[in-house]
C-alpha cells in the first residue's frame, strides 16, 4: 500500500542513530532507506494518557521524527497505575512537560510539539493537518467524534484505540480506503450508558497491550509495508486472553465519509454527544432537569446536629470497600439495584445520595423522583468530595 505523505526531503542517518536503530536496519521491511522515513515523519498523538504513555514511548523509540502531543491535563496520583510516561515526581505537574522530558530520555533525536489545547471543532483541522498519521489516545465520545470526522475531512488515516476495564478496542480508521468511525458507530450512546474509566475502571497493562498495537499500526502507515488493519476492528478480552476481529464494511449512507456526506465541516460534538452545557458539577443537571445538591461540610453540618437523613451510597461494593460512609449511617444499594430495591427507600424520609463524584448518584435521584420521591439531594463532588472537605481518612481512587 501507499504510505501517508511524509516530508518530501529525506534526512540522513548520523553514526549514532545508526547504531541507536541496528535491529530495525536489518529489517528486510524497514532497513535504511524505512528508517529515514520514519524520521521524517510527523504523527500527532492525541492524549497523553494511557493510550498515548506506550504510543509515545515506543514510537519515540522507534525514530518517528516529529511527535505531536494534544492534552491539557496535568498527572495525578490515580493516573500512575497505568499512565508509564509519568512517574511519582511528576504528580502535578502538565502532562506535557513530562512527556516532553521522558520521550528526551528514550530518544533525544525526537522532536516533541506540545499542544497545550483542548481540541476542538476551531483548532482540529489546523492542527491535524500538518502531521502524516494521526492517533486516538482519547477517552471520551465528543473528542473520538471529532478526530473522526477532522481524519475523513483532511484524507488522514486515524489509529484508533479504546479502553474500559478489561476489554480493548483497535482499528485503521481510513475514509480514502476504508470505513470511518462513524460507520462503525453512527451515533455515540446516551450519555451515562458507557461508565468512564474513573467511573468503571480499567486494567493497569489494558492500555499498554491496546496502545502497542496502535504504535504498530502506525509504523506500518509510515512505512507503507504489512497488511494495516483498515475494514478490520480488533477486540480484546485481557480478562480470558482472547482475540477477535471484526470485517468492517464502508457505510455508503455515512453521514462523513458515504457516497452523499451531510457532513462537510466539524460540528458541535459536545452537543451532538448529549454532554450538558455550561454545568458547574458533573451530575448538576440531568435530563435536562436540576438536581439538587448539598455540600460535605452541608452535610456533615446537619449530621452532626443529629438530623435525621437517609444517606444511599449507589456504588459498587468493591467501591463501598475502598472507603464509605457508613459510620454516619449509609447503606450501600448500587445503582444497577435500585430499581429492585427501590421499597428500602420510604417515600417520606430525606434522602441524600452519592458515589464516587456525583454522576451515577445523579442519575439515580433522577430515578427516584420518576418514582415519586421528592425529598432527595446529590452530594455534590461524591465521596472524593468528602474526602477532602470533611475526612482526609477515607481513601479516595
């Protein structure tokens, strides 16, 4: 196959990249001549997370000259269970910045460009159009949309990676010779439908295996050698260890990419994602209603004036472990179970629900008060909120 475009002036080898890259050069497939290709190329990684740590590790180590990095986050704590770009010292820190020095330790003739920017419909296309291969490292429905639809828009391959809990995802996202995203997944699913990583946890080594492949893939568009995994959907099961692939088709009736596209230029994808405008907190509306919310120092307030309030924790049990509240009197009823143990709830008492931020106990007020409950409020923040307003001692994750 055709490789994507990489800059029409090929640089040399210097002795020390030479050595630095022996086991590549005598790859039939790579050798020399794929070498100094790969150092003229330019790949855009976008995220800096657990996708992008093994995605900018290896190839920054196998000589892809220029890398471009997207993110705007800084490292935390809970990032270091599987984020291998970032370590200890860095917590705080810009993600970019310590992907910048790390990738400077595995292979100082890489280039780092970091965009320090959230990507969005106004800047995707001028970014996106100076690199030959971009690369979805991203965790969220409104950016995949948006680096689909930028990709097809600009004719640039999409190396396309997904994460949760035990099971990955990977593909080639390519319009000029395949299918997009969108044929894939038209639309995105209701919001809440598919927990974040944070909300239904992901496997340390998960993003590594997925990212791998996503690095291999892209050296083999840059090389323009193997069998890219355009048509094709790869799914992991880490829990049994097994692999399966999907043939995927190019929808003719795509609204980007099909025979008559309706899409012409990026739109709103937060919107057209269903995520809520312009909310303070993560579950202050739902459904387009308000949900009323109290504070942890509200909370712990009333409590310690020995009110009575039924405090409903909807997390999972391994969660309820980790630390709870139930000192002050809570009881665990996860949210997949509330609508079979709705009656341990009296319709009469004041009702205070939360998790770990305040998204799942959201939509489970919604719930209640479809069922006639009235008397009902969010913990605002959840129970990382009231680990760092109220109790330092509760563990947070």
């Amino acid at each position: 196959m055709d490789e994507p475009r990489t800059d029409p002036v090929t640089p040399t080898l210097s002795p020390g990249e030479t050595l630095r890259y022996a086991r590549h050069l005598i790859l039939p497939e790579v050798g020399p001549a794929g070498q100094r290709k790969l150092k003229s190329s330019r790949v855009l990684l976008v995220g800096a997370g657990g996708l992008g740590s093994p995605l900018a590790l290896y190839l920054a180590a196998a000589g892809v000259g220029t890398l471009g990095i997207v993110d705007f986050d800084v490292v935390d704590t809970t990032n270091l269970q599987r984020q291998v770009l970032h370590g200890t010292s860095d917590v705080g820190r810009a993600k970019l910045d310590s992907a910048r020095d790390r990738i400077g330790e595995v292979n100082p003739h890489v280039r780092v460009e970091p965009h320090p920017v959230r990507l969005s419909s106004d800047n995707a296309l001028d970014l996106l159009c100076e690199y030959d291969v971009v690369v979805d490292g991203t965790d969220n429905f409104p950016t995949r949309y948006l680096v689909n639809d930028a990709c097809v828009l600009l004719g640039k391959p999409n190396v396309y990676g997904s994460i949760l809990r035990w099971e990955g995802q990977a593909s080639v996202f390519w319009a000029e010779r395949g299918p997009c995203y969108r044929c894939l997944f038209r639309e995105p699913p209701p919001p809440g439908m598919v927990p974040s990583c944070a909300e239904g946890g992901v496997l340390g080594v998960l993003p590594g295996m997925i990212g791998t492949i996503q690095a291999t893939e892209t050296v083999k568009l840059l090389l323009g050698v193997g069998e890219p995994m355009v048509g094709r959907l790869l799914l992991l099961d880490a829990l049994r260890m097994r692999f399966r692939e999907l043939k995927l088709r190019k929808d003719p009736e795509c609204p980007v990419c099909g025979e008559h596209p309706t899409i012409r230029e990026l739109i709103d994808y937060d919107r057209f994602c269903g995520v809520p405008q312009n909310t303070p907190t993560e579950a202050s509306m739902a459904n387009g209603k308000d949900i009323p919310e109290i504070t942890p120092t509200e909370l712990k307030a009333r409590l310690d004036r020995g009110e009575k309030l039924t405090i409903i924790d909807v997390r999972e049990p391994h969660e309820w472990e980790i630390g709870n509240l139930e000192e002050h009197g809570a009881r665990l009823i996860p949210l997949g179970q509330l609508p079979d143990r709705i009656n341990e709830i009296g319709q009469g008492e004041e009702v205070v629900l939360h998790c770990r931020s305040g998204g799942r106990s959201g939509k489970a007020l919604e719930y209640l008060r479809e069922h006639g409950y009235d008397n009902l409020l969010n913990l605002k923040g959840g129970i990382l909120a009231w680990s760092e307003d109220v109790d330092p001692t509760i563990p947070k994750y």
